[in-house]
C-alpha cells in the first residue's frame, strides 16, 4: 500500500475511533475496539494488540490474531524495549532483534507503541506484527501514535 492511501486509510480509522472510544470508561473495552478496528483494517497486520503494564509485568490485554503470549519475559523482547525506551520501536525483521519473544513464529516484523495515560505514565503497548518482513514505516509509527494518544483523551469517558 502506497503511503498516501495508507496515510488516507489512519486518517479515517483516527476519526472512527474519535467518535468510538467516547462510548466506555472502560479502557480495557476501549483496547478493544482499537485493536480489532485495526486489525481489520490492514491485511498485513497478522496480530494488533495491547500488552498492559500490571504490577511490573506486561499482561496481554484485547488482542485480534493467533494466540499471545500471556506474560511476557521482563526485560526481553520488542514490546519491553518499546516500554524502556519510552518510544515506538520499528523491527523490520524480528529474527535480528536481540532477546525477541516468538510468541507466533509466523511473525517477521513488529512495531510497538508506547500507551500513556494522562499523566504520561506508560500503562500499556500496542503490539503490532506483520508474517513479512519489513512491512511498517513512519506512517504506521506516526499514526499508531495518533491512535494510542486517542486513548489517553477518553481516559475519563469524554
């Protein structure tokens, strides 16, 4: 997909959402509505999901695609490094990525977002993975960005 229609495709997922994620205070119930919405939305995305921050662990949280890993090795893998880092983590291929998780084998590329509540404490990470390699961009980093601080704008139902 060219960047100008998948730029065009964020853009009406953002201002789905927009409209969505006012309808719950539930922010596990929010996680939901984002990752299936987008899991639907884009063929090459083969898991979307939330991992969340609970008591110092990263626990799976509403996830469309194969089977996640529940808890996730502290320390290891993409969605920590995206934790630690305090940003969005690009990895054109996982298999050259120091300490990655294989929840799937079938997953070759991920990107993962940072989640932060209102006060810019990260609560959780958006997970996603493609079963090609090198298959996201700054388009993907900059709008999944977009869509996760969407989440922190309904944190109180609004």
């Amino acid at each position: 997909m060219d960047k100008d229609r998948k730029q065009s495709r964020y853009q009406r997922i953002r201002e789905q959402l927009a409209g969505l994620l006012g309808k719950s205070q539930d922010p596990v119930a929010r996680m939901a509505t984002v990752a299936a919405l987008l899991y639907h939305k884009f063929d090459h995305f083969f898991f979307c999901g939330f991992y969340r921050l609970l008591d110092g662990d990263l626990v799976v949280g509403p996830y469309q695609g194969p089977l996640a890993c529940q808890v996730l090795a502290r320390g290891r893998g993409v969605c920590w490094a995206a934790v630690q880092r305090g940003e969005t983590v690009n990895v054109p291929d996982v298999r050259l990525f120091p300490g990655h998780i294989a929840c799937d084998a079938r997953s070759l590329s991920e990107i993962v977002v940072p989640v932060r509540d209102k006060s810019g404490a990260i609560v959780a990470v958006l997970d996603v993975d493609s079963d090609k390699t090198d298959q996201f961009d700054e388009v993907d980093a900059r709008q999944l960005e977009m869509i996760v601080d969407l989440l922190a704008r309904h944190e109180d139902g609004t």
